[in-house]
C-alpha cells in the first residue's frame, strides 16, 4: 500500500492543504505548532473511525466539542478527506483508489455527509464508482473484482447502516461480497501511529502474546518473546544491530517469571550476570524497541512516528534514518516528524517536506520544489544543514 496524495479541507490547521506524489519515506519538519502532529490525526482519526464510529473519533480530536474543535477556526462547511492510494485490492496489480470522505454536523450532530470510494479498471477512463454513501444509505458494487467491461454491468446493492455516523467502509468490511470495502477496512485498520514511552516498556508484563510492538510499547517484552521463539534470524539480526549501536550490550532475552510476568534482561559482556530493563538506559530502550518496530517480519501498511531521535545520540540518527527508509522499501509507507537536523542530513531530497503557518492556517511545501535548496543540495549540502541554517523559509528548527 502507498498514499500517493492526500488532500484536506477544513481540519484543523489544513483549512486546504493537497499533498501530491508522495514518496514512501516522509519526513515532516516545522516550528512548534505548525500541523506536523495534526497531519498524523488524520490516520489516527481515520483508523478510530474504522474501529467505532465518527462521532467516537471526533471526540478523541477534539474533545467533548468535537466536530466544533478538529473543523478549522473561522471555517464553515464540512471537513473533508481524500486519499490517493495504490494498493492491491485482490485482483493481482495494484490499482490507484480514490478514497472521499466528507463529514458534516448539521444538526449538532456528526453525520457522514458523503463517502465515495472510485477506481479505474482500465488505464484511463472515469472512475467507477464502487461505494456511495450519503448519510448512511448508499450502495456498494459486489463484483468489482471481476471482467466487468462497462460500467453498466456493474452489480449494485443498496444498503442502509445503523447510523449515519458510521463509515461505510467499516459495515461493509464485515461483508465478503464487497471485497473493495474489505481490502481498504483492513489497510486502514493495520495502520501504526507510534507513541512509545520509555516508562511503559521497562516494567514486567503478565505473560501473553503480542506479535507486533503497541502504540506506547508496554508490550515490548512480549514481542522480544515471540521473536526469539518465532523468528530467530529476525531477533539475532536485532541483536547484531543493538551491539553496534549500543557499547556493552551483547544479549537481550525475554524471561518468563514464576509467578507469570515478562521481563526483559540484558547482558553486558563485562558482568556475569545480566541486569533488569529498569536499570538500563533510556537510549538502550528506545533504540531496542525501534529496531524490534522497524525490523518487524510483516510490516505495517502504513506506520508513523513523531520525533523519534528523542533519547538517542545524534550519531545514531543517520542509521535510524535509513531503517525506516528500508521499513518503507519493505511495503510500510513510513510518515516521520523530527525537530533533529542529524536525522534530516540523512533524508533524501523527495522524501523532505516543511510546514509553516500563514495567517493561521498551515501550508505544506517540499524541498524538491524549492529551486534554491535543489541547487544547494546537488552541490552535495545536506537537507538539516541548510534547514538549521535558515533555507527552509518560516520552519524554525530550533
């Protein structure tokens, strides 16, 4: 999956914003303030819409005003979302979707004014349109995935949800006659917005399963666990990279307690016995967790981290940089914010935006199309150097 545009109407400080041709590496820089935070809402609302209904994911943004709070200061109309993603939706080769959302609260309350969901089968064309709600009545194709000529072959099935606040995508995912809906419920489901606190990974956990690394990393012993029982190679290349990174540390192993908790303990070549996460360094433990999220054998569709050189030394940055590239690469799309100019040295030039803010609302420009900066960095500068040293106009990196 890949998120070739996004465009926005109306939330929060995107009062219109369309990003286009977006790489799978992104790395967004920008003053304190500027939307950098406000363009991972966007996933995070999209993935809590999917996981309860609009009203629910309103409320998470915006608190009890909701609605109110994430549609832009000083804006009327509705918010509006519309994503560009090519993705396999199960026919064999991947095709370019049109995701539409538009969300309205006429009286008081958050409805789904529209929600439409288009493809081309062909290479050029209109658009069929495949899913078409308004207000939770709509109807959705069932034989999209099939050698259907015209359009007017087309197999359409008028459906009514619950409520007019909830996503079509979400009722119809739980049906396989709408495979379109299934495929794009699921990729917006398997989404990963990480806020990993170091407190939350050191303590003991009860013992259970986790094969993938939580939001806040409270499971990290639990991954380590599955890891080194499931995918060995996987775990010694995580190992191979903790002991380059981090002088000292030469084993890490998830141990399960008698009275059923999981801790972690880590070995330092020079003392016989190993010691507990809690008496290791905030540095061991966010390097540790980032190479178990970023190493993870089936990768997040879509994964986005905020500020991730906190704790780690700027020398480090640079390698961390290019395992998130590789995440990408693999078939995560990675989306990253960072204040470090070490970490943008390592960015490529089609991989930078910078935001800024103007007369309230936020802009979002690239590096590639800002001639000045072309110029400078194809004479071999580097993106953090000319960023710390005022070229990216109105981003502050201080």
């Amino acid at each position: 999956m890949k998120i070739e545009s996004i465009r926005l109407k109306n939330f929060r400080a995107f009062r219109e914003v369309h990003l286009k041709d977006l790489p799978s590496f992104c790395v967004l820089v920008g003053a304190n303030g500027t939307g950098k935070s406000t363009l991972f809402s966007v996933f995070e609302f999209l993935r809590n819409a999917m996981e309860s209904n609009v009203t629910s994911a309103l409320g998470k943004l915006g608190g009890s005003r909701g609605f109110d709070e994430v549609r832009s200061r000083d804006c009327s109309g509705p918010i509006e979302i519309e994503l560009k993603i090519r993705a396999d939706l199960g026919a064999g080769k991947p095709k370019l979707i049109t995701y539409e959302l538009s969300i309205d609260a006429p009286e008081g309350r958050p409805v789904v004014e529209r929600e439409v969901l288009k493809y081309r089968r062909g290479s050029s064309g209109k658009p069929w349109h495949f899913i078409d709600f308004c207000r939770g009545e709509g109807e959705a194709v069932t034989n999209e995935l099939e050698s259907v000529g015209d359009e007017s072959e087309l197999r359409r099935e008028k459906q009514v949800l619950k409520n007019p606040d909830i996503l079509a995508i979400k009722g119809l995912a739980q049906f396989e006659r709408f495979p379109a809906a299934v495929e794009l419920g699921s990729l917006i489901e398997n989404w990963h917005l990480s806020d990993f606190h170091i407190s939350r990974a050191r303590p003991e956990q009860d013992a259970g399963y986790a094969e993938h690394l939580s939001r806040e990393g409270e499971n990290l012993s639990l991954v380590i666990e599955f890891l080194q029982k499931q995918h060995p190679k996987v775990f010694d290349q995580i190992l191979e990279k903790l002991s380059d990174r981090v002088p000292g540390v030469t084993r890490v192993e998830s141990k399960v307690t008698e009275e059923g908790r999981v801790l972690l303990k880590f070995q330092d070549g020079k003392f016989e016995d190993p010691f507990l996460a809690r008496y290791v360094s905030d540095g061991t433990i966010k390097m540790l967790a980032y190479l178990v999220l970023l190493l993870d054998p089936k990768p997040h569709p879509l994964l986005c981290v905020e500020e991730p050189e906190n704790q780690l030394y700027p020398s480090l940055l640079a390698e961390l940089a290019e395992e998130f590239r590789a995440y990408a690469q693999r078939g995560g799309q990675v989306f990253v914010s960072t204040h470090s100019p070490d970490f943008l040295n390592a960015v490529e030039l089609a991989e930078a935006f910078w935001l800024v803010k103007r007369d309230g609302y936020t802009e979002v420009l690239r590096a590639s199309e800002d001639p000045q900066i072309v110029d400078y960095v194809n004479d071999g500068d580097q993106l953090g150097y000319l960023w710390k040293q005022g070229f990216f106009e109105g981003a502050n990196p201080k």
